[in-house]
C-alpha cells in the first residue's frame, strides 16, 4: 500500500525531468537556428513549391533561384535535394513553410487549411491541381506568370506542345489498344493500378498512338481485375517503374514473366510488354514530352525507324 | 479418455432430434446451399461469358476469352472466396469459445495486424521475392501473422502453467494496437503511391489471378479443418469455463493449445490470400448459432459451409454491383455486415 502511494510521486518526478530535458532542448533548437533568424529579418522572398511537378517547371524557366524550399518528395532537378523540405500534401510544415519567408507558396488545391493559414500570413499561394496533359502546359504558363518569367514559360509551353505534336503526326493514324499500368504487385498479376479514362497518362497514351483500354472508365486511375484485363484483350501492355534503385533488365525480366501467367492475352502473345522506367513518366512536369516520346518509339517503332 | 455418453447435456435440449441427425441435416442444408453458390457464382460477373463457347472444344484456349475469363479469372477467385470464407467463420466459432467471449474475432489476437505489418513492409520497402508462383506480398504477411501468433502464445504461457484466456486477449488487443501503430509510422514515411497500395491491400481483394495462391493456403486451412473436427466437444465444455471442461475430463491446455494454433495459422493462411477481410469471423458465426443453436458439433460445420456462401457471395457482389470497376471485397462484407450485426445485439439485448 505504501508502495502504491509512493509510485504516483516517483511518475511526477520522471515527468517533470522528461519535459525539462524536452525544453532545453527546444530552446537549444530555437536558439540555433541562426539562418531562420537572418530570413526572418529580410523582405519576402523566393518560392516554396509543395508540388515536384511546379518544382521542375520553376526550375525549367531559369526561376530556380527564386525556389527556397520544396517538398518531401522533390528529387529533379539535382538542385533541389540542396533545398530545405517542407513536407508534402498531408505533412505540411507550416511553421518551416513560414520560416523561409517566401513570396508564393505553391500548393494542392486540395490543402484548403493550408492555404488559408498560409494567405492569412500575406502570402501569395499558388494552387495546384491534377490534370490533363493540355493542363501542365497551362499549369507551366501561369506558374511563368507568376515569378515574373512569362516570356520563358511561354516559349518551354509552346516546345513541349510542338514535341507532343510531332509524335501525334508521326504515329497518326495508329491506335494500339494498350494497357498501361503504373504499380503493380511484383512477380504477380495482383493489384494492378492503370491509367483510367481521364489524366495525363491517359493523354499521354492517346498522344503516342494508343488506344486506353480502359478510356471510358472517367477515372486518373483504376484498379484492374483479371477479368476486365481479359475481356479488354489489350493489344499492348506498358508498365511504368519509378523512384530510386531500379534496375532496367531486372525490371523487364520480371514484367515479361509475371505477365506469363496470363501468356493468352494478345499483348503477352505479340510480345509487347514493355517496361518504361523513370520519373518522368508519373511527373505531370516539363519533362512529359520526353515521356510521350519514349512512349511513342517504345510502342511504335517503326514510326521513329530512320528513313 | 473423454466419456462421449457424458458429454453437453446441458447443449443438447431435450425434445431435439439426437446429434448425429442434426449435424447430417445441417451440413446437408448449408453443405447445399455452398455448393450451389460456388456452382453460379463463376457464371455471373462484369462481362459476359457464354457456356457454348467456354466449353467448345474447337476454340483453342489462347483463343477462347470466354473460357479464359471463367478459368483464369473467376474461378481462382471463386475458389479463394470459398476458402477464406470457410476459414474465417470457422476460426470465429472456435475464438469465440476459446475466449468465451461473443465479440472474439479471428483478428483479435492480433493475426492480421500482424499479416498487415509484413505485407505493409513489403509494400513499402517494395520487396520483390517470391517463392514460386507466390509473391512477396503473402509470404511477408504470413510471416507476420506467424510472428505475431508466436509472442501472444509466449505471453499467455509465461503467466502461468495454463493458457489464460486473459492474457491471450489482452496480449492480441495490446498488439492489435502496437502493430497498427508501426503500420501507420511506417505510413507516414513512406510515399503515396505505397500508402494507397497498403490501404488497398487492408480492404481485402480476392483477385489471386491464378490457383498457385490457394494451392498455398490450402495445407494450412486442412490441417486446421482436421484439428477443428476434434475440437466441438472440448469447445462446448470451454465455452462455460475452464473447471467444468477438466472436471468433464477435458484436457485443457491440450484443447486450448489446438484450438489457438489451428483457428490461428488457418487465418494467417487466409489473411496471407485475402487481406483482412473484416466481418465474416464474427458475424457468420452469430448468424448460424441462430438458426442452429450453440452446440458446436453443428455450428463449427455450419459456420465453415456457410462462411464460403457468405464470402463468395459478397465477393459476386463486390465485382458485378460497379463493373467494370471493382469494389474491394472487405467494404462489401463490413457493409452488409456490419448493419446485420447491430441488429442482432439490439434484438439480443
């Protein structure tokens, strides 16, 4: 019973110790942080950039000084791993957001909470949405607008549009009816996740002389079933590999053999499975008419065989 | 030896028809009633397949999409419906009685937090192994089931010389919520795209593509199925309390221990195919001792007979109700289960 009595005290004890030790070393934190302290003192400045798709846009139109911080998952151009991270669409770091001290804030338009915290502190915002292929180019032009570089953007707007043009006119006419998916369970036909009927990579698909087989499912992205997979037959099948460490031959030699177990399927027949590995592909950024291109010769080669 | 003449009088009403017709009768209705939802289940789905063509020979099967649909997709899923279903009914009845408790699932001891941790790991650290025709995704998260049944039988042993049920409980509840905990830090850091996969693999998909995942499963669930066949007598006998088991000679811990590993690796197997699919553990069970009463020499069949119907069905509905798109299956069972099961507790009560 004494023992009982004493224990609640001893738990007081070990608490207060903890939250002691815990704001020494906040305040040791906040002491140290001599940059923050410079920025803070300067006038707003620079862009921070939630969003690796606006990232790489900043950074395509020579604003890349402008940029002061990026998100968790930002990773091209190689500048910005340089950049202090400010979290990422469900992480935000407001505080560290605030710390930089920018000018423009660029966001997801779904993040309202932050937006309102973020305008409430006379910062400029910059939402940011998901779209189709035609909607980066215009995503590219305002963002251009936006940090004072319109006349770049304008011209990097008009060179992607001129090279995606280019390949619709090389592959014209062609409709290769192809399945194009962007994660799936290794060494199996298990959840698979595809491009649906709406999206970049839908466009993307159709501008390289595709037919989505999915395309009237009005969805960015699908889970498909073996049956929908069978029933649609697609003449083609296009895996997308991303991140970091992936080897391309490992990745080909698993596609094509996981792909096997459904060896009936016209694509697995035809030989046309194909694994297109790099960020580009899932980055709606300036990148994309590099991905479109790689898309086209992949799937149509003859198209781009020289003449 | 247990004396068979003196076993569950206080079960076996007086006026009822003896055992051995009852189980027949039972295991006739709902053994029927399976059957023939196996039977039509592979027929309807999100397109349509004609008999003539999936069984005309002249049609090589390269060729042949409607028998392709019906033999690569629909009856793998079909199959592992009926197997998970039947496993985690079945590892239902015997949790609940094992922890005499009426709210025990097969997933309250902590099996598919466990089965969920390995497959998150896989997911997020994007393991690619496998093991035959069986990927990374169900042998890590068999694993995990397997690691997590090990310390919550470490646990309850270490207390005393018995299984105590409490401490099985509570040590399932406590890691329920440990590895949940890991599941979500792990979450937090890992990128969006592997948290929507590892969100995904939690609602359940019966989708094996192929017979290689429940050819794998199937060892498990049939040696759990053997020890659930020795199991209904000591279970009835549970069900009231430790002493009146071993004072009708049972031997407790002996009965405990099958009971815990069979129902316990017979889920990981299940949960290895299927995901956690939520529901069927604890609503079918309730629903067959409804209509069949609490001896467990009948509902232990019932429950497994009627667990296969009840998922296959719910799986029917999960890929037909939206097709072309697909609903994960465990919305559909928590769905139609979960309304069910608060009905029966306000009618209960």
């Amino acid at each position: 019973m004494r023992a009982g009595r004493s224990n609640p005290g001893s738990i007081a004890a070990a608490l207060s110790a903890c939250l002691t030790v815990a704001f020494g070393l906040f305040a040791g934190g906040c002491g140290g942080g001599s940059t923050v302290a410079d920025s803070r003192s300067a006038p707003a400045h620079g862009v921070v950039s939630l969003v690796p798709a606006v990232t790489e846009m900043l950074f395509a139109i020579g604003a890349g000084q402008q940029v002061a911080g990026v998100g968790s998952f930002d990773n091209y151009p190689p500048e910005v791993r340089a950049l202090p991270r400010v979290g990422a669409l469900i992480d935000p770091d407001l505080e560290r957001m605030l710390s930089l001290r920018p000018r423009l804030v660029v966001l997801y338009e779904t993040q309202t909470e932050l937006r309102t915290q973020v305008e409430s502190a006379g910062i400029e915002v910059f939402p940011y949405r998901h779209g189709s292929l035609s909607d980066i180019t215009a995503t590219l032009r305002q963002i251009g607008n936006g940090v004072g570089r319109t006349a770049e953007a304008d011209s990097l707007a008009e060179s992607i549009e001129r090279r995606i043009e280019a390949v619709r006119v090389r592959v014209r006419g062609r409709r290769l009816r192809t399945l194009l998916v962007f994660s799936r369970e290794p060494h199996t036909l298990r959840a698979i996740f595809a491009a649906g009927g709406s999206g970049f990579l839908h466009d993307m698909l159709e501008a390289a002389g595709c037919e989505n087989i999915f395309s009237d499912l009005v969805r960015d992205s699908i889970q498909a079933g073996t049956e929908s997979i069978i029933a649609r037959a697609p003449d083609a099948v296009v895996e997308l590999r991303y991140g970091t460490a992936v080897e391309e031959s490992d990745e080909i030699l698993e596609a094509r053999r996981s792909w096997m177990r459904m060896g009936s399927l016209p694509a697995v027949r035809a030989g046309r499975v194909h694994v297109l590995v790099g960020d580009e592909f899932v980055v709606p950024g300036p990148r994309v008419a590099v991905a479109v291109e790689r898309l086209a010769r992949a799937l149509h080669p003859d198209a781009f065989a020289p003449e | 030896m247990r004396s068979g003449l003196l076993s569950v009088p206080f079960v076996q009403g007086v006026g009822q028809p003896p055992i051995r017709r009852r189980v027949f009768v039972t295991l006739a209705v709902f053994g029927g009633i399976t059957l023939l939802t196996c039977l039509l289940a592979p027929l309807a789905g999100s397109t349509p397949v004609h008999l003539s063509r999936v069984f005309d020979r002249s049609i090589p099967f390269p060729e042949n999409v409607d028998a392709q649909i019906l033999f690569i997709a629909r009856l793998p899923r079909v199959l592992a419906a009926a197997l998970v279903g039947a496993t985690l009914a079945s590892a239902g009845v015997v949790f609940q009685a094992l922890l005499r408790n009426p709210l025990a699932t097969p997933f309250t001891l902590g099996v598919s937090a466990g089965a969920a941790l390995g497959a998150m790991l896989a997911i997020t650290f994007s393991l690619s192994l496998a093991v035959g025709a069986i990927s990374a995704v169900p042998l890590a998260a068999f694993a995990g089931a397997c690691g997590s049944v090990a310390i919550v039988y470490g646990l309850a042993r270490a207390r005393r010389g018995g299984l105590s049920t409490n401490v099985l409980l509570l040590a399932g509840v406590t890691l329920n919520s440990f590895f949940s905990a890991i599941i979500l830090f792990v979450q937090y850091l890992a990128d969006a795209s592997q948290t929507f996969r590892t969100v995904r693999w939690l609602m359940g998909d019966l989708d094996v593509a192929g017979y290689w995942p429940i050819a794998a499963a199937v060892p498990f669930t049939v040696a759990a199925f053997l020890a659930f066949a020795y199991l209904p007598r000591s279970l009835n006998l549970l069900a009231v309390g430790e002493d009146a088991a071993s004072s009708r000679g049972v031997d407790v811990l002996r009965a405990q221990r099958l009971a815990f590993f069979s129902a316990s690796m017979a889920t990981g197997a299940a949960v290895s195919v299927g995901g956690p699919i939520g529901f069927i553990g604890i609503v079918v069970p309730h629903l067959v001792r409804l209509l069949v009463g609490a001896d467990h020499r009948v509902v232990l069949p019932a429950s497994a007979l009627f667990g296969a119907a009840f998922l296959v069905v719910c799986d029917l509905g999960a890929r037909t109700v939206m097709a072309p798109m697909e609903l994960p299956v465990g919305i559909v069972t928590a769905m139609i289960g979960g309304p069910f099961f608060l009905w029966l507790l306000v009618r209960r009560a």
